[in-house]
C-alpha cells in the first residue's frame, strides 16, 4: 500500500512538473531587450535538461539512467533506430511531393550555400535541439514518467510535443520534420530502452531530411 501511495505520488507530483514547463515554455514571451535567440538556447536548456536532471537526482533521489541516460538494447536501438528513420524518410518524400511542403520549409540562406555552414547547423543546432528534445519528452516523460506503460508514454510524449509548438504560436511546416518524427523516436526510445539511440535516430532523420529537401528544391 505504501509503495502504490508512493508511486502514485511520483507521477502526480512528475505530471504536475511536465505541464508546468510545457505550459511555461508555450506560453513564454521573449523580451525585446535581449536577442530571440539566445533566449531560445538558455530557457530550453533550463527546461529541458537540468529541470528533469535536477528533479531526478535531488527530488526523486534516482539515477540519471532512469531518464533514459543508459546503455540500453543495443542492437535492439540500432535496428528499431535503422527501421523508424527509414520510415520517416518515405514520410518526408509523401510530405514534399504531396502537400505544401516543399515550397514552406526552408533554411538560412548560408546554410543551404555553403558546406561547411550546413554540417555545424546540422550538427551544433540540430543535433542540440534533438538531444533537448529527447532529454524531456522520451526521457523525462515516456522513460520515467510512464516507465511502465510503454505505449502510452509515446503516445503521451508525442501529443505535449504536438501540444508545445501549438501552444507556441501555433504549427507550421517548418517544424514539420521534428512533429513527424516525435512518435518514431518515442519508439525507439521504447524499444532500446535509452534516449541515446532515440537521440542519434532523430538527429539523423532530420540531417537526412534537410538533405532531401534540399536536393528535390
């Protein structure tokens, strides 16, 4: 009795923290006085990293591994990883053929004229933007919150991050590759059991979907 009490608690009080930040986040308004961007970086990271770092360590008194910072199924991560972005791929070609996306997407322009600048956006702002993304939505919600419900923890995670961008300013085709790929990341973070796989399959579907849009523009 005391341990359903006590993990009862648990998710009350992790539900109560989830919403507070997505609300927070959606709702936040930026200050004309400091630049957009740089407000962007801090308050994602506030919030999307050392918020459930700081809660699992000091308030739940558990590892970081139970967000999902582990190991994992290796194999298992690596072919569910191999599967969803492949699955992701056949999505984004149906999006860029089928519905306005192609001509709504885009980059900055020096992204889409130089090399070099196109590899350190994928791989500095990409990469970085999937590793928050993973930290608290296949981490924080569908590895510790919903650690025993699987399927609900995706589908969970994927609606608040649906939920975030709408609340945001509503959604729009840039945001489109991380939207689509949500529930697929929340899949292989389920399957590996690790947000790293779920990290690197993100990052890797939205690196190759740029590269796709940019050779069908």
């Amino acid at each position: 009795m005391l341990k359903k009490l006590s993990e009862y608690r648990r998710a009350v009080v992790t539900g109560l923290l989830v919403f507070g930040s997505i609300a927070f986040l959606g709702l936040f308004k930026e200050s004309d006085a400091v630049n957009p961007t740089f407000q962007f970086i801090i308050v994602s990271i506030v919030f999307f990293l050392l918020v459930p770092m700081a809660y699992t360590r000091w308030i739940l008194d558990e590892p970081f591994s139970t967000l999902g910072f582990r190991r994992g199924k290796s194999i298992r991560g690596v072919v569910a990883g191999t599967v969803c972005v492949s699955a992701g791929l056949l999505a984004s070609y149906c999006l860029l053929h089928f519905t306005p996306f192609a001509s709504q997407y885009s980059l900055p322009y020096i992204v889409r004229s130089d090399f070099l600048w196109f590899m350190a956006y994928e791989l500095v702002i990409v990469a970085g933007m999937a590793f928050l993304y993973e930290v608290f939505f296949r981490g924080f919600i569908q590895l510790s919150w919903f650690k025993d419900q699987p399927i609900v923890g995706i589908a969970v995670s994927s609606i608040m991050f649906w939920g975030l961008y709408a609340l945001s300013g509503g959604v729009v085709w840039q945001q489109a590759p991380f939207l689509l790929f949500a529930p697929l990341a929340g899949v292989v973070a389920a399957i590996s059991g690790s947000i790293w796989y779920s990290w690197m399959a993100s990052w890797m579907f939205l690196f190759l979907a740029d590269v796709l849009f940019l050779m069908i523009r």
